[in-house]
C-alpha cells in the first residue's frame, strides 16, 4: 500500500484537474486506498444520480481501509486535542487514523488540518 487519497484529491481526479491528473497518471503503478470516510464525503457531494454513480466508479479503483476501535480511540483523542487549537475537524480525525495506525502517507490538499494530526504522513501531491 502506498497511501491514502483523501477527498480533497479524489473530487480533483474526478472533476478532472490537471494537476490532479497529471499526478493520478504519474503514480498509475502504487496502490492507493480510501477509507469509508472518505468514500462517504465524495458520494456526499454529488448533486445527481448520474454524478453519484460517475463517483462511486471512480472510488471502486481504490482499495479500502476500515478504521479499527483503535482508530477511532486515537482519533477521539486527537479531536479533543486540536478541535479548539487548530479547529481540526471529526471527519479529519477519522481520516487521519487508519494513516496514523498503518504509518501509510495521507495525500490531501488540505494540509492545514491534517498536519496538527500526521506531521509526517501529510503529502500535498500537487
């Protein structure tokens, strides 16, 4: 495995960013995985049922990692930690845990929120 997509990058790839692309395209051979976190905020964000099938296409291309009881524990306690200091978010927390647990790099484009949590896991692709 060699790493998580989070949202952020997925809607990229899905709207069809270039930078997102290009970056997709450059890393075609390393397994990427989602969480059902983030699997659930991209169908979320789908205004249509054509839009939700389109996206749910697309996440079938990743493997999925489940959060443990262990995941959810650190990620409790991460939120209590930096929720009022860096205003780091549950659905943050949720998506950082299983990267935390399997030291696997977080790729996202919304560092500001990941970095108080995986210093070392957060990778802004592009």
């Amino acid at each position: 495995m060699d790493g998580i997509i989070d949202t952020s990058v997925i809607i990229d790839i899905y709207r069809g960013y270039a930078p997102a692309l290009t970056w997709r395209n450059a890393n075609q051979s390393k397994v990427f995985a989602i969480t059902p976190i983030i699997w659930m905020e991209a169908v979320q964000g789908a205004p249509d049922k054509v839009k939700q099938q389109q996206i749910i296409r697309l996440l079938s291309v990743f493997q999925m990692i489940y959060p443990t009881s262990a995941d959810m524990s650190w990620a409790m306690q991460q939120l209590v930690k930096f929720k009022l200091s860096h205003n780091v978010g549950m659905m943050d927390c949720l998506i950082a845990a299983p990267a935390h647990r399997l030291n696997l790099p977080l790729h996202t484009r919304n560092t500001r929120h990941f970095i108080p949590l995986i210093p070392n896991l957060v990778n802004q692709p592009y």
